[in-house]
C-alpha cells in the first residue's frame, strides 16, 4: 500500500486556544524534541495553562510554539485504537488550566513520539546545517523521505535526522479527520514548511 507522509506544523488559527509555558513549568522540556522517554520529568500534576492572548476554541491539538503534541483524550483514543502507545508514542498526562487558572474538565496529554526513523532523503529536501557542527540539521525547509526506509508499521515517528520533526502517515491523519479533530495542522512532504 501506498501512502503519503505529513509534519505537524504550528496551527495559526487565531481562533484557537494555544499553550505557551512549557519551558516555564517543566526542567529539561526541551527532551520532548527528541523523543526522549518523559515521565519521570512530568507528572501528571504538572499544570499547563492557556495562554491569555490567544483565542478561546478548545481543539483536539493544541498549538504550541515548543514543537509538543498536546492531543485530547479524542486523539489519545484514535492512537490508543491503533495501537500507538507505550513504546510507540508516550502519554503524558498534565492538568490543562484556562485563562483564570480553574481546571479544564477534559484531560490532555502530551503525546511523545519515541520511535525514530532515519529516512531523510538529502538529495531532494532542502535543509540547512548547523553553523557549529556540519554533521547536525539545524532546520528543514522543504522534507522529502526515503519511503523504503519506513518500518511497515510506522504510522507516526520522528525523523531521526532532526528529531523535533514529527512524522505522520496518511492512513493516521485520515483516522484524525474521519473523528472530526479538531486543531490539527501539518504539511505534506516536498511542500515548503510554512514560517
């Protein structure tokens, strides 16, 4: 079967809810990009709140300038469904507050992709190396994947060669829609990362 491969991307509805103190409540947040085993660096008490100056539609992704997956119990199903959990994809729960500080009934998660795959095609996509290191991606404009190198079972993973980069197949994207969820963004591979 054939399928085609996406990125999140930052959503920029300016509708939408958005979370923006990660690095302010958590130690060592920054592992969340690199598909980092999580748990014992947030616990499930952990209290993340709305951003006050961003929209008020509660979505099923909440966007997020840190590059997470903050994913509601709706996604948690879907991933749960499909059997993306555990060593797959790490769920972490954390306590969503609104604008005034008061507990939001339903309960997020971040999502922690924690499979790899090395399958950036550098002939085809457009990227640029790191100033200090030319052996490490600093950032990728245009993704191009080597499909043949993607586990058969691979339906979200980040890309190994810059793992903040998360990567998702189209097969797990049709399941998001055909659930109506809401707050999802992504490009499609060989299309310009917008920003």
């Amino acid at each position: 079967m054939s399928y085609s491969y996406y990125t999140f991307v930052h959503a920029l509805d300016p509708r939408a809810v958005e979370i923006v103190d990660l690095p302010d409540k958590v130690d060592d947040y920054f592992y969340l990009r690199d598909g980092v085993p999580m748990a014992g660096y947030l616990p499930p008490t952990t209290e993340l709140a709305l951003y006050e100056r961003a929209g008020d539609m509660l979505t099923d992704f909440i966007a997020n300038p840190d590059t997470a997956l903050y994913v509601s119990q709706s996604v948690q199903k879907v991933l749960a469904d499909r059997g993306l959990t555990d060593s797959v994809v790490e769920l972490l729960p954390f306590v969503l507050l609104d604008k005034r500080g008061r507990r939001v009934r339903e309960q997020y998660a971040i999502a922690n992709p924690l499979l790899k795959v090395p399958c950036l095609d550098f002939e085809r996509s457009k990227y640029r190396r790191t100033a200090s290191d030319p052996n490490e991606i600093a950032e990728i404009k245009v993704l191009y994947i080597r499909e043949e190198a993607i586990p058969s079972d691979a339906q979200l993973f980040r890309l190994a060669e810059l793992p903040e980069m998360v990567v998702l197949r189209s097969d797990l994207l049709e399941a998001f829609q055909q659930e109506g969820l809401t707050g999802i963004a992504v490009n499609r591979t060989g299309q310009k990362t917008p920003g």
